[in-house]
C-alpha cells in the first residue's frame, strides 16, 4: 500500500469514528419514546410561604420514583409580585446550566461561571447568556402554588 493511499484511509477511517460518536447519541436521543409531553404539576407549597414582593429561593420535587444516584429535587425561585401574579423562575442559567443566585440588595440574578446577569425580571443584563431566564408555568390549586415540570427546557 502507497504512503498516500494509507493516510486517505487513515483520514477517512478516523473521519468515521468521529461521526459515530457524535452522531450514534444524537441517533438515539432523535429516536428516544421518552419524550416530553403533557403537563407534570408539582407542589411547591401553600402560597402564603411566599411573602408579597420578595423573590424567595425554594425548591421542587423532580422525580418521586427517583433513586439515590439521581436528582430529585430542583431549585427555583418564586416571586410573589402581587397577590394574583405569581412568577416562578428556573434556577438555571440560560446559557450553560449553571445554577444562579438572587441578589436582594441589587435585585439581580447573578450566574457564578461566567457572569451572566439577569434583572429581577429574569430578562438579561450582562455576560454570554442570549435568553432570559426560564419561567415555570404555575398555577394556585386549593391555596397550593404548583409549577408545571414541563413548561421549561430540561436542564440541571
């Protein structure tokens, strides 16, 4: 076999690899039954916890089947800005997942890995993130707040 012939079918073997490991995962997530539909309302509890006009970090149960390896419950933050307007933030940036922090003194979501800001409205100040921050879906069932699971993006 010729030199050149050997580093075409070097290129071109490597080439393939490369491909499969990319492409197989993206194959079988395309492909996936676990899909997400519908709706997956979750307690976050009775809306009176949530003092009128703070934003308040809280938490919501993710999987009630989960087992100990695996996450099970995913933070949030509520913002009672009236007493009929509830908004309920996801806890992760937009840009790579990275759990944001509120600051109460100067109203801002601050991300810690690369310093995305965001407003007390969750709409984006500074730093690499495009988007605002993700807001849940919620709802007041019996004086419980509930949010939906599926109403935002999957992330950490």
């Amino acid at each position: 076999m010729e030199r050149r012939n050997a580093l075409i079918a070097l290129v071109c073997g490597g080439s393939a690899i490369a491909g499969g490991v990319v492409g197989v995962p993206a194959a079988i997530y395309a492909l996936s039954t676990t899909k997400r539909e519908g709706q997956l309302w979750r307690d976050i509890g009775p809306v009176e916890e949530f003092e009128l006009g703070r934003i308040v970090p809280a938490k919501v149960q993710r999987d009630t089947q989960a087992t100990k390896h695996q996450v099970v419950e995913a933070g949030i933050y509520v913002w009672r800005k009236t007493t009929e307007e509830i908004i309920v933030f996801s806890r992760s940036c937009t840009d790579l997942g990275c759990p944001v922090t509120f600051d109460a003194g100067s109203r801002c979501f601050f991300c810690p890995c690369h310093g995305g800001i965001f407003d007390q409205h969750g709409e984006r100040m500074a730093g690499p993130p495009d988007r605002p921050l993700y807001r849940y879906a919620n709802r007041i069932q019996l004086g419980i707040l509930q949010v939906d699971l599926h109403s935002v993006p999957p992330m950490i």
